[in-house]
C-alpha cells in the first residue's frame, strides 16, 4: 500500500528484456540482430540472469520430457526392482505396506517417473494408487542405488 502514491515509474515497466535492453528502442534494434537475444516479459531482472533461468527451464522440460527407452515397460521395470528388494512383482501392486514394499514401490517410482520420464499417471494406475502419491514419491529424497539402476 506505501508504493501506490508513487504512481507509475518506469524502471518497473516492461519486463525483462525491456528492462535488461534498456528501452523498447533498444529491443526493436536487438530483434534486427541474426541472432535475438533471449527474454521474457515474466521475468524481471538482468539479461544473464533472464538467459540462465530459460536454460534452465528448458533442461528441465527436456529432462521431463525424455521418451523412455524403447522395450522398457512398466511391468518390466517393477520385475527388476522387486527381484533387487527380493519380492515377488505382484507385492508392489498389493496394498501391502511394509518397509520393504514401501521402499521398492518408491524406487520404482523414482526410476519410472524421475529418470525414464514415464507420466506419473501411467504408474499410478500400475501402482494402484493417486497420481499425486507417485508425484510425490519419485521427487523425494533420492533411494540409496537409484543411479546405479538407470
């Protein structure tokens, strides 16, 4: 409320790469270059700093985006994790709750949806359970061995 007698200043205008540019002029006459510099108007601070958070989220969505290897399913991939927690394949789909079954259900969650960008709908219903307890699961605190599986 103690900003609004202020009324409107323009160095809050126009978002990032207005801002990070120095003007509209000054994006007009970047956008003539072969190659344009990155932006975008919901980010507001500094070209470096425009520029690395859209690298960043591109390597995200690449990394959520990744097609999962060819041959490799659901079903197979709950065989090797129970085979490594020493359970049959079916205790994963039961309702059991043991630490045991809990432990390999959530490996095999991080695996599926973290490392081999299955959807964590699809292993919810493989799961018997809510997309939202997959989600959370595969994003927690990483199982000990996780990498050496993928």
């Amino acid at each position: 409320m103690g900003g609004l007698p202020q009324g409107h200043r323009a160095e809050f205008g126009g978002g990032g790469l207005v801002r990070s540019a120095g003007g509209w002029a000054a994006v007009r006459a970047l956008r003539r270059q072969k190659d344009p510099p990155l932006g975008d108007p919901r980010i507001l601070g500094s070209r470096a700093f425009v520029t690395q958070l859209l690298h960043e989220a591109e390597d995200r969505t690449r990394h959520t985006l990744r097609v999962t290897r060819p041959g490799l399913d659901l079903a197979r991939l709950a065989r090797r994790v129970a085979a490594r927690a020493g359970l049959p394949p079916a205790d994963l789909q039961s309702g059991r709750r043991t630490q045991q079954v809990s432990q390999a259900r959530r490996l095999l969650c991080q695996l599926a949806v973290r490392h081999l960008g299955f959807p964590g709908a699809a292993v919810a219903r493989f799961l018997g359970v809510t997309t939202s307890a997959v989600n959370r699961t595969a994003w927690s605190e990483p199982v000990p061995g996780v990498e050496e599986l993928t």
